[in-house]
C-alpha cells in the first residue's frame, strides 16, 4: 500500500510538471508583458485569458478596478476562485491546480508590489 502511495504520489508529480510545461508559455504571456511584470489591475482584468473555461469567470471590467478599495475587491474575488487550496478542495483535474497555482502566486506578487 506505501509503494502505491508513493507511485501516485510521483505521477501526479509528473503531471504537474507535465502541465506546467505546457501552460508556461501563455501563463508567463498573462504575467509579463515583454520583461515587465503586469500590474494587479492588468492582471485581474486579463484572468479570462488563462483561467479554465469551466471556472465561469466573469470578468471585472477595468472601471470596477479604479480606485484601491474596489481593486482589492477585485482581487479578493480573484484569489478565492485560484487559491491552491480551494482548487484542491474543490476537486479541479491536475492541469487546473497547476494553473490556479501560477495565476495565485502572480497575483500575490503584483498585489504585495502595489499594497504591500
């Protein structure tokens, strides 16, 4: 039974790398615009671009993203649909936890750079 833990444990391992290889590139497309890393508002504004379809999002036009209390609403909204736990929770295939891993960390970057 350990041996058949720690063989699941190493093929989800590689489908995460798998995914993460194969989503990079657009992934990095939604964080970077060339060298420069998007700011939070581009970013949240952008979600539809990398977020899976069956997620449902809707998108939080730029003129709901203006002043800082309603931008940290936005981002609020955000992280709760993309936060690791939350997609692990809710079951999402290895291929979406990879990309809500990403899109979490991203986020949390670009808010801590204008907030933090």
């Amino acid at each position: 039974e350990r041996k058949q833990k720690e063989q699941e444990a190493m093929h989800a391992q590689q489908q995460k790398s798998y995914y993460k290889d194969l989503h990079e590139q657009k992934l990095k497309e939604w964080e970077y615009d060339h060298t420069v890393r998007r700011n939070i508002r581009t970013l949240i504004q952008k979600l539809p671009d990398v977020l899976p379809a069956d997620f449902h999002w809707k998108p939080i036009p730029l003129t709901k993203l203006v002043n800082d209390a309603d931008l940290k609403k936005g981002y609020y909204k955000a992280v709760r649909i993309v936060h690791p736990d939350k997609s692990q929770g809710r079951g999402d295939a290895i291929e979406n936890q990879v990309i809500c891993d990403y899109v979490f960390q991203a986020l949390e970057q670009a808010f801590n750079t204008k907030f933090g």
